[in-house]
C-alpha cells in the first residue's frame, strides 16, 4: 500500500475551478483565524492589478488549498508590500505537506519579483497557525495589527525560483 500523499501542483483561478474553491472549507473551529476563500477572491478582484496573487493547490485532482500573496510594494503597512494574505488548507487534507507547499509557492513568487523579505499576518491562540508558521521559517517581528502578529522570513534570491507549474 502506497501512504504517499498525491503531489500538489499550483493553479490559477478559472470558470472551471472556482466554484470548487470556494467551496473549500477548513475544520470549523479554524474558522476564526482565516477568511472564507470566495471572501479572498472577493478582495482579489477588487484589488489593483498584479497586487493579489490568488492560486489554488490541486492534489490528486481535488482542490486541496488556496493561498493568496500581496504585493504591494508601495503600500505604507508593512504586511501588504510582500507577504501571505491567506492561506486556507481543506479540513480533509491538512498535515499532507500542501500549506508548507503553498508557503514555498508564494515565497517564490516574491523572490521572482525580487523581494527577500516575506511577511504573513496571524491571529494569535490555540489551534491557531503560529506553530506552522514557525515551522515554516517565519518569526514574529514584534509588530502587531490589530489582532494579529506579523511574522517575517528573509529569503535567499539567490536561489534560482523553479516552477511547480500553474503561474
Ligand atoms: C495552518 C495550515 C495552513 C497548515 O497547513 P497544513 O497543510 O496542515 O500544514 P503542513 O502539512 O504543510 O505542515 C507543515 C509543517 O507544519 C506543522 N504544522 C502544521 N500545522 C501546525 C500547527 N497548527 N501548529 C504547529 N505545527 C503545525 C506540520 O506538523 C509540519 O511539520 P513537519 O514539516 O515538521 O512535519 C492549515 O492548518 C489551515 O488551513 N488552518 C486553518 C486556516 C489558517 O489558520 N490559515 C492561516 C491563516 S494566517
């Protein structure tokens, strides 16, 4: 028997899967720590162009995950010029890889468009993502919005970005 979990692949949002993520749903007590995802592509859209970076993770031919970068250099709040505005992982298919997948996506994408600091807001407190977070190379910078923790993680641009396909 083969427990490998099926490899994540990035898409982006078309007629054909948007209905499948937007019905993606975390366990209902992570309901609190991030925002619905058609409410995040809600806010893609009515972003200016090139600042929102919606993409889907496709495993095994389901929607598995849905992460959202921003990047908005210009901006006067240091959580939006580069960083992770959401990240949703199905309830059914998280502890498989796919959010640390979706992280490395998005840290790659910051680093094509030249960037070495990528940062990501969380709200604090049990079964929250801060562990995740940690896990995932990021530390809180000691700035707090609102309710939430800024968390940061230098990268390397050194490294050459490869493609998982879908941007
Ligand atoms: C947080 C979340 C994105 C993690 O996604 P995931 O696919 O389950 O995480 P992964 O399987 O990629 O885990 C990567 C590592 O983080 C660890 N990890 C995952 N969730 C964790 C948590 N809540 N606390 C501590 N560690 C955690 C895993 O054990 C794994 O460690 P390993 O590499 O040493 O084995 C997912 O649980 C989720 O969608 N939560 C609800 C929404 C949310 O809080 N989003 C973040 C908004 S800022």
């Amino acid at each position: 028997m083969n427990d490998t979990p099926p490899a994540p692949r990035l898409a982006r949002i078309t007629p054909e899967n948007v209905g499948a993520a937007c019905d993606l749903r975390v366990h209902p007590d992570q309901e609190r720590f991030v925002a619905p995802v058609e409410r995040s592509l809600a806010e893609a859209y009515a972003a200016p162009s090139d600042v929102a970076w919606p993409r889907l993770v496709l495993a095994g031919g389901e929607v598995v995950g849905f992460v959202m970068g921003g990047f908005d250099p210009d901006s006067g709040i240091d959580a939006f010029r580069c960083g992770i505005w959401r990240l949703n992982v199905s309830a059914a298919h998280q502890g498989l890889g796919y959010g640390r997948f979706a992280v490395e996506a998005v840290a790659r994408e910051a680093r094509r468009r030249g960037r070495n600091r990528l940062t990501v807001l969380w709200v604090p407190g049990e079964g929250g993502p801060e562990g995740f977070y940690r896990g995932v190379g990021f530390s809180p910078t000691g700035q707090v919005l609102g309710d939430q923790v800024l968390g940061e993680r230098f990268l390397n641009l050194d490294d050459v970005p490869g493609s998982p396909g879908g941007e």
